[in-house]
C-alpha cells in the first residue's frame, strides 16, 4: 500500500500580550474571556479579574493564553500553598479561596445539568467537605530519569507527559511529608539504571509505599529498601507487573470506616482517596436512604463493601455487585470479619445484561450505586425495569452524571436532593450525591 505524505497540522502560534477582562471559568478550571468575538481560555485565571496575558496558541475557535499581570484582582483570589503550584498538574484551584472553589463546583455541576435540559431549581443540601489541606491519603508518584540517569520524582507538569520535581506536597497526608526527600536519597543508591517506574503511596492502619519495580531487586538493593522502611515506619511492596510482595512480613491492611466496621483491602484494591470525606458520604447514604429494617438494598458497583456493610447494619438484606471478583471475594471476607450475615456480593458487568442472574429476580426497596468516571447509563437502562422507589447516585464525575440524571427522571424520577462532596480540595474534580425518588 503506497503511503502519501500529509502535512503535519501546526498550531497558529502568536507572541502577543492582551488585556483582557475574565467573565467566568469554564469546565476546567480555566478563566474565559472574549477577544474579537473569540473566547481566549487563561489557567490561574478568575471571574471579575483584569489580567495581562500572552496569547501561546490560536485557533479558529478558540485561543489560549498564559497568565502575565493580574491588573485587577478577584476578591476570590488567595495565595498559593504549594512551592510547585504553577509547574505541578496536580491541583489547579489553589489561587482560589476555599469557600469560592465549593461554589465554582456546585455550579458546575448546575451548568451541566442544565445542557441536559433539566432547569429546575436543584434541591441543594449542605456540602460534605473534610480538612481542605492535607487529606489525600493515596497518591501515585511519577519517577523519571535524565540523561545523567538521576531520578526525577514528582508529578506530571500541566498539559505535559514530562514530570515537575516535587520537594513537599501540601495535599498529601502528614505520614508522607517527606517522602519526595527519602526517595530522592534512596533511588540513585539502587542498581540498576531505571529501576523504579513509579511509587504509590497508602495511609491506612499502615502507611504503605508500594514500588513499581522494572529490574530484579539485588540483595543489597533490598536491604536498602528495608533501611528505608524501617526509618519511616513504612511497609514497602513490590510490583514487578505480574504480582505483589512484601519486602518483609506481610501485614493485613484496613481503614476504620465506623466505630464497628473495618474494611480490609489490598494494596491494589481501590479506596477512596479522601478519608473524612468518605466517611461522612457514608453516613450521608444511610440518613438519606432513610433505612429501616423492612428494606433489601441493592448496591450496584460495590467495591469492597464501603457502603453495603453500614447499610447491612440497619436493613434486611444487601446485596452487593461488582464488576472484578477479587473485588467480590474481598468484600465477601469483610463481612465475615465484621460479623455481618445479611450481606452477600455478587460478580456481574454491569455494563452489559445482567437480567438472568439470580440475584437480579430478587425485589429491592432501595438501590444505591457509585459507578466509577464513565457512569451508569447501561446498568441504570436495566435498573429502570425494577421500579425501585429511591435511587441514590454518588458520582465521581458530573458530566455522566447529568446524562444519568437525565434518564432517571425522563422515566418518572425526580431530584430530592443533591450535594457536593469535596472529595479533591484544591483540584477541578467535583463528586455528588443525588437522591432520586418515584
């Protein structure tokens, strides 16, 4: 087959500076103005600001520009915590006072559901919000490596695949302030030229870093690792890619979720990444579920059970669908830790029928779900069959959210209420929890 030569398409750079008047922020994050009929889009910029930018790209639709002088200043505008803010892709809200940022999502959220055509004044409840700095208790740390072979560990630098160095970081748990300085120390020690590919980090019972290893640990590297471990009371894994092990005595890991319940996981488990807040949507479900012990609960995408087993404590039954079966056996094992008979797990995609299986026949009084970014268009098409009176939806993004939202009630549902959840403090990224009822 004969191949064409085809000109690459460049972007139309121009290296000129404009003042201009920010009028919102769009979906991202990002202050909007207009320039000549064109909206220019300008990161770390805010409503009701003045600003002097470079334009860096122009397109026939749309420019983008970076931030030079702020002229007049948003009363929204606060000073940045992090040293790394404006090179780290990590938060991009951090020039924004606390209370603003809860209002910028909420009305996101009300933007998106109004592109759906749903205008009605949304039934809003207090937000949940836990410590805005400081609350991240699972990270994944990004290493790479210069030409020296020297590591470079951090986080990936906005709208870039390269890494920003990274010395402190002020989202994360206190156990791993200095992480970045311990790795920084450890890693050019190892044998090997790119040995790490990654680091991920979990505070639970047990702070717990696990290494992305892409060449076989020596004995010396081991022990080195070890050092590291034993200094910072952290247990060490490794990833070669095909499994997991300790670097010494495996240990079980759990997070407290209620005075009575503990949920065990694996390091490869997901877990929400906010601890306060996770608790608190917990607590939330129940009362707005408003549970008694007449009701089957059905609990679609459960995960490990962070949701089934509270519920479990005050209702007939659960049952609880997962998508992964070690997922599905794990939380299985977590009632049986925490004494809860009346909660059984089932594997299923959700995605796709799911009508013929057993647990499907059963009749339910109440449905929870919390599906992941892509939402629950295809199970909540098949839920519809079920009539289930009331239907809570925790959503970890509000674009398929408002999709979802929008199939529910054109078929009889409407909104009882709605809130925020500040799972990502500092960050674009919105969660909500949505009661709909019959």
């Amino acid at each position: 087959m004969a191949n064409f030569f085809k000109a690459s398409v460049k972007k139309n750079i121009i290296q000129k500076n404009l003042t201009v008047s920010i009028d919102r922020l769009d979906q991202q994050g990002c202050g909007v103005a207009v320039h000549n009929k064109k909206p220019i889009f300008i990161e770390g910029a805010l409503p009701n600001e003045t600003v002097e930018v470079k334009v860096y790209e122009q397109k026939s639709k749309f420019s983008k520009a970076r931030l030079v002088n702020i002229i007049t200043a948003s009363e929204a505008r606060t000073v940045v915590k992090c040293r790394h803010y404006f090179q780290c892709g990590g938060c991009n809200l951090q020039h924004m006072d606390y209370q603003h940022q809860l209002a910028y999502k909420q009305d996101k959220i009300r933007q998106l559901f109004s592109r759906q055509a749903l205008n009605e004044n949304l039934p809003w409840q207090s937000h949940i919000a836990s410590q805005p700095w400081h609350y991240r208790r699972k990270a994944r740390i990004g290493v790479q490596y210069d030409k020296r072979g020297m590591p470079i560990i951090g986080f990936r630098q906005r709208e870039s695949s390269h890494l920003t160095e990274i010395k402190s970081c002020p989202v994360l748990v206190a156990a791993f302030a200095n992480i970045f300085t311990e790795l920084k120390m450890l890693l050019p020690t190892l044998s090997g030229s790119n040995a790490v590919g990654h680091i991920e980090i979990i505070a639970a019972n047990e702070n717990i870093v696990v290494v992305r290893q892409l060449v076989k640990c020596t004995t010396l590297d081991k022990e080195r690792w070890l050092d590291f471990a034993n200094k910072n009371n952290w247990l060490v894994y490794f990833d070669d890619g095909k499994r997991i092990t300790a670097l010494a005595a495996d240990k079980p890991l759990f997070y407290s979720l209620t005075d009575t319940i503990n949920i065990e996981f694996s390091v490869n488990n997901f877990i929400q990444v906010n601890h306060g807040v996770n608790k608190q949507m917990v607590e939330q479900a129940q009362a707005w579920l408003a549970l008694n012990d007449q009701d089957t609960v059905l609990d679609l995408f459960c995960g490990l059970g962070n949701f089934s087993l509270p519920i479990a404590q005050q209702v007939s039954h659960v049952v609880g669908i997962e998508g992964i079966q070690a997922m599905v056996d794990k939380a299985q094992e977590n009632a049986q830790h925490n004494g809860i008979t009346n909660c059984q797990f089932h594997q299923a995609d959700l995605n796709n029928d799911w009508q013929d299986h057993l647990w499907a026949k059963q009749k339910y009084t109440k449905v929870l779900l919390d599906p992941a970014r892509a939402g629950a268009y295809q199970a909540l098409t098949q839920l519809l069959r079920f009539n289930i009176e009331k239907v809570l939806y925790v959503s970890c993004d509000p674009a398929s959210l408002a999709r979802d939202s929008k199939l529910l009630i054109d078929h009889g549902y409407k909104i009882e209420k709605i809130a925020l959840m500040d799972m990502f403090s500092q960050t674009k990224h919105v969660e909500t929890m949505v009661m709909f009822s019959l």
